[in-house]
C-alpha cells in the first residue's frame, strides 16, 4: 500500500489570504485597456441580439472590433518592452 504525503500546515499554497498580489494586480492594470474594450465589444454584441443591426449598430461593432485589436497589439507590444529591457 502507498501512503499519502500531505503538504505541511506551513505550506505558502495553505497561506492564501484571498487577495492578489502585487504581481497580480500590476498584470490586471496592465491588461485593462484590453479589458475595457472587450467589455465594450460584448456591449454591441449583447445590444444586436434582440433586434436587427442597423447601420450605426455596425459601425459601432466595427469600432469595437478594431479597437480591441488595436489594444491587443498594444498590449504585446507593451509585454515584449518590459520583457526584452529587463533581460539586457
């Protein structure tokens, strides 16, 4: 028969106080452009369900849409900096 280990009671995965951590919340503000336009894309789409899209409606979906990728590319480009100036 195999025993169980069990972790100790000191353990850092049995200390989580269930708030993030500075790494945590420093990723979060970093990603919150992103976050921000997604919210607002999801917006268009939830506003489009019930109803036909019309002309405007498409042009906001599209300016979401865009916007989204634009943030994206910020946001890896953003990543790639801090990334590649901390390794030099």
């Amino acid at each position: 028969m195999k025993s169980i280990i069990t972790l100790p009671t000191t353990s850092q995965a049995l200390a989580f106080d269930g708030e993030p951590s500075d790494a945590e919340l420093d990723a979060i503000e970093l990603e919150m452009p992103l976050i921000e336009a997604e919210v607002d894309l999801l917006d268009v789409q939830i506003t489009t369900l019930d109803r036909p899209a019309t002309e405007l409606d498409e042009r906001r979906a599209r300016r979401a849409r865009n916007r989204v990728l634009v943030e994206r590319r910020n946001l890896t480009n953003r990543v790639a900096t801090v990334q590649s100036g901390g390794v030099a």
